[in-house]
C-alpha cells in the first residue's frame, strides 16, 4: 500500500508538472502569438522597424532561447553585453521548462504503462481520481496565484525577475542601448501570463472532467 501511496503522489505531481510546463510553453512555441501584437500595439511606429525586421528580430531571439548552440541575434536591433547576458539567464529558464516537460510527459507515460501491466496501482486519495485531484490542486494554485498577479501587474513582473534573477539587474532594459525591448511591451508579456494561465485552467478541467467520469474501478 505504501508503493501505491508513492506512486499516486508521483503521478499526481508529474500530471501538475506536465500541466504547467506544457501552458508555459505555448506562448513560446506558438509564435503567431507574438505576431498579432505587431498591427495591435503599432509596434512599427514604437520600433521605428518594419514588421519584417520585428518579426526576423522575434524569431531570432527564440531561436536562440529555444534551440542549442543558436547565437544570439536580434536582427535589425542592437543590443548591449548586459542585455545579451539576460537572454542566456533566460535560455537557462526555457531549457529547464522544456526539460521538466519532457521529463514530466515520459513520467506518465511510464507509469501508465506500468498500471496497465498491473505492476503498479494508484490509490484514490479521498475517494476521488487522481485526475481530478490532480487537476483541482492546480486550479486552486493558479487561481490564487492569478488573483494576486491581477492585482498589480507590475509588481508582479518586477517580483517574478527579482525571484528568479536574483542579485542581477540586466532585466532592466535600457531601450537605447536594447532595442528589442521597445519590440515586446509589457502588453505582451501580460498576455502571455493570460494565455498560460487560461491553458492551465483548461488543462486541469478536462483532467478533472476525466476524473469525475471515469469509472469507479478505475484505480
């Protein structure tokens, strides 16, 4: 009963995982995402560049943050050391996200291999499906997490790079010397938060769905 116990712990965390990984990676991935703020946020009259030369600077610079061994480029832009330094402490971030997806994604896949085989069996923690435990734990998280971002965006954003670049102050954009960034207002980014957010929800819903409609002897 202990491994059953582990397992369904295990399971249930690689579900949240692959949930979260899986959100934040679609504003990276889908990059027609970005292109829609070009005509949205005049981002040509902004950049003083042609939507061409925004998008050719765009692509770049997720090549880089997404590929290996991609140099850095923005196109068109110029950009300084210490803004060259910020997008490989952000490369390290994506690299994780992407790592933790894939783990997370070949973690389910193993383990229900091996319930299917019957060498391993979930429990039902309170009587419900994983799934909906699962998929409810990380509404209940990003929900509270939403409605304090929602608050004060700004801060959020500031909170956000002071977690995770700590002690480092090239997240601080000098748009003379780092044109990029006059490329990706902060319109974006908080669109980009709404968009991993409104996926997780999605995600955890049909995971929740799942559970609520699957059957009892489904452990």
């Amino acid at each position: 009963m202990l491994k059953n116990r582990f397992f369904t712990i295990l399971f249930c965390v690689l579900l949240c995982l692959f949930t979260i990984t899986l959100s934040i990676a679609l504003p990276v991935c889908i990059r027609p995402f970005y292109y829609a703020h070009i005509d949205a946020y005049n981002l040509e009259e902004v950049t003083g560049k042609t939507e061409s030369e925004i998008k050719e600077a765009y692509n770049a610079v997720l090549d880089y943050l997404t590929k290996p061994r991609k140099e850095f480029k923005t196109g068109n832009f110029k950009y300084s050391q210490e803004g060259k330094s910020h997008f490989r402490d952000c490369k390290s971030l994506f690299s994780l996200n992407f790592a933790v997806l894939f783990i997370s994604l070949l973690g389910i896949f193993v383990l229900s291999r091996l319930k299917r085989k019957g060498i391993i069996k979930f429990t039902r923690p309170f009587g419900k499906h994983i799934s909906l435990i699962s998929g409810g734990l990380t509404i209940f998280l990003f929900v509270s997490l939403g409605f304090l971002v929602s608050l004060n965006f700004e801060k959020a954003f500031v909170v956000f790079h002071k977690i995770f670049f700590g002690g480092k102050e090239n997240w601080v954009f000098n748009p003379l010397k780092d044109e990029i960034i006059q490329a990706l207002p902060q319109e974006f980014f908080l669109n980009c938060a709404i968009l991993i957010f409104v996926s997780i929800i999605f995600i955890s819903l049909i995971l929740i769905f799942f559970g609520l409609f699957s059957k009892k002897d489904d452990k």
